[in-house]
C-alpha cells in the first residue's frame, strides 16, 4: 500500500513515480478500474487532485496521496503528468454494431462538444480517448446514480436518459478510439 506524502520533502519525480506506480508506466493503466492519466489536460488533472485533496472526491488512496500538498504541488503533478503520452486505444477489433451505437448516442448528446470531437478533452474536460474501458463504464454508472461528484451537473444531466446497455457501448467506443 502506498502512503501519504509529507507536505514537502519528496521530490517531484518521486510523487510522480508513486502516481504511475498505480496509473502505469507513462500513465497508462494496466490496472482494473484504475485510469490512464496520459494526455489529460493538466487543468483537468489540477482540478481532480484537488477534490481528491478536499475529500470532495472519496477515493481513499487517492485521498491519502494527496493528503499535505500544496496547491502548487498539485500544479506541478498536474503539469508533469499532462505530458504523458496519450493511452493506446484498445487493440482488438472493433465490433461495427456497437461502434455505430455508441456514434449515435454521441451525437445524439453531443458528447463531443465538450470532449472535443476527438475526445480529446480540454481545460476541466477530461480526455475519453483511449481510456480503460471498465474505467469509463464505472465512471459513467457513477455520474448517472450520483455517487461521483463532479464540479458540474452536466455529466448527470446527459446520462440521466442513457441506459446501462448505452452506457458499455459508449465505453467500448471511448476505450477504441485515438
């Protein structure tokens, strides 16, 4: 189990190398459940570090980790891990079926007009690109039942009408995806 960090002391490679130790080499995760952090927009990152910090996000590992630091640690976490190569999109072949769903129900809720037409998120928006896909589903599931916090209500608000069949196509998708 890692710890906490001290609020000063370790160096920045070192907190860094504690964060792919769970999030994977070049932050891309070969965990179950765990997210690639690779290529997501350091605001968006800074943002998340910082609910985790406040416990305003409740995971606790990530809460431990995060427990001590200052605000311009977690910028330069941020900043750090925004540099990492993008995730790989998953590699085996794409069932056209559930593609094409999972484009319609994008378009449909405009999904990528805030991820960016090539999921590639911006400012607080995260990257989808790539992504683990058990990680988008239970992230998705989350924001629909309420038990992921966000900074905004529009993640609710989209996927109120989406049900759980939509919800593993548009993983599948998102995880397929450069």
């Amino acid at each position: 189990m890692v710890s906490a960090w001290p609020a000063s002391g370790d160096t920045l490679e070192a907190r860094v190398a504690a964060c792919l130790a769970c999030h994977g080499e070049k932050g891309q995760s070969a965990v179950p459940d765990v997210p690639s952090l690779g290529a997501q927009p350091a605001f968006y990152l800074l943002i998340q570090l910082f609910m985790f910090r406040e416990r305003m996000r409740v995971v606790e590992v990530m809460n431990r980790m995060t427990q001590g630091l200052s605000d311009d640690d977690l910028r330069s976490l941020a900043d750090t891990i925004a540099k990492l190569p993008s995730p790989p999109p998953a590699g085996d072949p794409a069932d056209p079926a559930r593609m094409e769903r999972a484009q319609a129900l994008i378009e449909q809720h405009r999904c990528n007009f805030c991820h960016n037409r090539d999921y590639s998120g911006e400012q607080s928006v995260p990257r989808l690109a790539g992504q683990r896909e058990d990680y988008l589903v239970r992230a998705l599931r989350e924001y629909k039942n309420n038990t992921r916090r966000a900074y905004d209500a529009s993640m609710a608000d989209v996927l109120y009408l989406i049900n759980d069949e939509q919800i593993l196509d548009l993983a599948y998708f998102l995880a397929r995806v450069r």
